[in-house]
C-alpha cells in the first residue's frame, strides 16, 4: 500500500532458469479497485535491471513456456528463495569488501596524519 495516495500494490515474481526473475506490479485505487498502473521489471541475480535484447528474450521465454499445474508451487518458491539468497548473499559479500575498503583507506588517512604531525614536531 501507497501511503502518499492510498493505492495497494500487488508484486508478483517469476525466476527464470537464467538468474532473471521478473516482476510485475499492478496498482489498484483502494475505492474502486480499478487498476491504475501495471508494471514489468527484469533483474539479474545481482539486482540490476536487464534491458534490451536480453530483457525482451526473459519476458518471451517466460511467455513461452508451458503454464505450470498444480504442485509446483513449492519448486517455484524454493527456486525463488534459492535466487533470494544468493541475492543476500552477493549483497552481504559486497558490503563487507566496502567495509574493509573503508578500514584501509581510514588506517591510511590516520598513518598519513600522524606522519605530518611527527614531520613537523622533528623540524
């Protein structure tokens, strides 16, 4: 839900075998339940938008295939949560290689600081 204009938005997502998972949102007015807006996104695993060539063939081979019956609900969500993960996962590794990123680059800071002052007490 759209605190700014009160409509609900409803997000459904399908993961292709490729690492692409697509997105559809529709947006709904709350009064009327009118469907005010419907949007498409592609995302790699690594969460950045598949565009062109690429996104066009996702969209096409998820048009594609054969609709799934009954039961394979739980083998979608399982390869769901397994693109999540590694989506977490990439996310956690990124965050901490900034973290150490940041550790070296304020240890050189410092180092570079104390040699200034132990420049200018020596002069």
């Amino acid at each position: 839900r759209r605190w700014v204009t009160g409509d609900s938005v409803a997000r459904f997502t399908v993961v292709l075998g490729g690492g692409i998972a697509l997105e559809a949102a529709v947006m709904c007015d709350e009064r009327h339940g009118h469907i005010r807006e419907i949007s498409l996104c592609a995302a790699d695993a690594e969460g950045g938008g598949v565009s062109g060539q690429d996104g066009l063939a996702a969209v096409i081979a998820a048009m594609a295939s054969a609709r799934q019956r009954r039961g394979a609900e739980e083998a979608s969500r399982q390869l769901y949560e397994e693109f999540a993960k590694g989506k977490r996962e990439r996310k956690e590794r990124r965050e901490r290689r900034e973290g150490i990123v940041d550790l070296c680059c304020s240890g050189v800071g410092a180092a570079a600081f104390l040699a200034f002052l132990v420049m200018l007490t020596f002069q």
